[in-house]
C-alpha cells in the first residue's frame, strides 16, 4: 500500500464517502433522482458523497482549492494545490445497479497531477499513485500490461450517447480498432478504465468529451504504472481538450495511429 501523508488523507476521504455510496446502492430504486440534462443523471448519493470528500479535504488541507463535479470551482488560499474530484464517476451503471463505479480525486499541484486515488467500493479495489512513488493495487505495486502486439491486446472506450457529440466519429473510430485488436470495452467509468490499464488490465483506453474530473486521477495513475498518456493529438493538453489515449508504450502509439486513420477515413 502506498502510504504518504497525501495518499493517507486521500484513501480515508475516499473510504468515508465510500461508506454512504455503497448503503444507497443498495437501495438504488429508491433514491431521489433529479434529471440535469439527457441521458445524464445525478442522483442523491452523488452529492451526499461530494459533500463527504468535501469536508474531509478541506479539514486535512484547509488551504486547498476544489474541482468538483456537482459543485464546481472552489478557490484555496493556496493557489498551487487544487484538488480534481468526482465522488461518483460511472452514475448510469450505479442508477441500473451495475457495479462498476468509482470515487475519483486528483491533487493538481503546480498545474500537474500529483497525486490519485480511485476507489472501487463494490471490490473494494483502491488504485493510488503519488508522483515518482509508482502506482498501488491495494499493496501491489501496478504495472502496465507487457503485450505490445495490437492483435492481443484489449482495448477500453466510451461510447457517446444521447446528448453527446461525434458519434460517427467514434463508429469509424471503433471500427478501425475493432477490426485489428482482440477486443473493446465499454463499462461505463473512464476512472476505472484508466486505473484498469494501470493495473494492465487493458492495453489501451481513448474516449473524447471527458470533463477534467473523469480523467486527472486516472491519468497518473497509468504513467506512475509506467505507461503513457496523451491527448487524441499526441499532445498534453487532455485536460483542457476533453480527450485521452492511454497504454504502454507500444499500444499507446499504435492506438494513436489507428485512430488517426479512422478520423482521416
Ligand atoms: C461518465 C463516465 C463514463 C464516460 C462519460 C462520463 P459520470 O462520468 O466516466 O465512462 O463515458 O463520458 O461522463 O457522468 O458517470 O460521472
Ligand atoms: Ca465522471
Ligand atoms: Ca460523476
């Protein structure tokens, strides 16, 4: 386990927003669910865990500021440290009772991620990484998947739905990797999936359209499990551009390839 100060207070907020998380997925059916747009949920349990992770990151670390899903910016004192948060990423799979969600946080420091903790609370699986201090599984150190032919190698995605944009872009972009690799994933929780290719679970992951807080924790935890990660360009600026290619080195690069050919097609 990896087991810092940050990556302590980080873990212990993520378990204590975990614990209300899990009571309402239990009771799913009856949670007070209010729509905020197509196709796009929010339930209760979604701002109960926002308002946990909340307070108990501004009590370890009141200088801080925020990113957060439900209530956006919060700016800190402290103008280098702000933390990327998304108390439950995978809404639509917990609204249908499907265990595949997770809490996200990042700590962006100096415009870069620092530190990230995804929380499985339904496994119990939590994947952390701290800046030069590699990637955990629990107290396994992670890394990523050794497979550097496409034709083995697993690939995970996002497939847009209702209310969202490019959806030709991404049939033509599936086809392409379909067609050359043993297979895509959709499981519908772009932290999991990048915390699964950390733990090299898949060779790859690339989805368009993610917010900041779907992909800053998971970001770190891949290049701390020695992989690579890139905007859909090539580039660096995932965040601001809403895209992300992730994998080994070898997938991470045909990966980029296959989908630049599927855009020029
Ligand atoms: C969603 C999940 C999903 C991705 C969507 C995201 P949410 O986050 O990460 O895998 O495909 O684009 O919006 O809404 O469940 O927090
Ligand atoms: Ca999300
Ligand atoms: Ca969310």
């Amino acid at each position: 386990m990896l087991r810092t100060p940050l990556i302590n207070v980080m873990t212990s907020a993520a378990q204590k927003a975990a614990r209300g998380l899990t009571r309402d997925f239990g009771e799913v059916e009856h949670l007070q669910v209010s729509k905020k747009g197509p196709a796009d949920f929010v339930s209760t349990a979604d701002k109960k865990a926002e308002a946990v992770l909340f307070e108990e990151l501004q009590k370890a670390r009141p200088k801080y500021g925020f990113l957060m899903e439900e209530r956006g910016e919060i700016e800190g004192s402290d103008t280098s440290n702000r933390w990327i948060i998304d108390p439950l990423d995978g809404t639509t799979n917990f609204l249908h009772g499907i265990p595949q969600f997770a809490i996200s946080i990042a700590l962006e420091r100096d415009g870069q991620i620092f530190a990230a903790v995804v929380y499985n609370p339904v496994t119990d699986e939590m994947f952390a990484a701290e800046k030069g201090q590699g990637a955990f599984l629990g107290g396994r150190r992670m890394r990523v998947s050794a497979r550097r032919d496409m034709a083995q190698s697993l690939f995970s995605t996002g497939i847009p739905f209702l209310g969202r944009e490019n959806h030709e872009l991404f049939i033509s972009q599936l086809s392409s990797v379909m067609a050359v690799s043993a297979g895509v994933r959709r499981f519908g929780a772009a932290s999991l999936d990048l915390a699964w290719v950390a733990a090299g679970r898949y060779e790859g992951f690339w989805e368009q359209n993610l917010q900041p807080w779907d992909m800053a924790a998971g970001m770190l935890l891949v290049t701390e499990a020695g992989g690579f990660v890139s905007d859909l360009a090539g580039g660096r600026d995932m965040l601001s551009r809403g895209d992300v290619a992730a994998g080994n080195d070898a997938m991470h690069q045909a990966l980029l390839k296959t989908l630049r050919a599927a855009k020029a097609g």
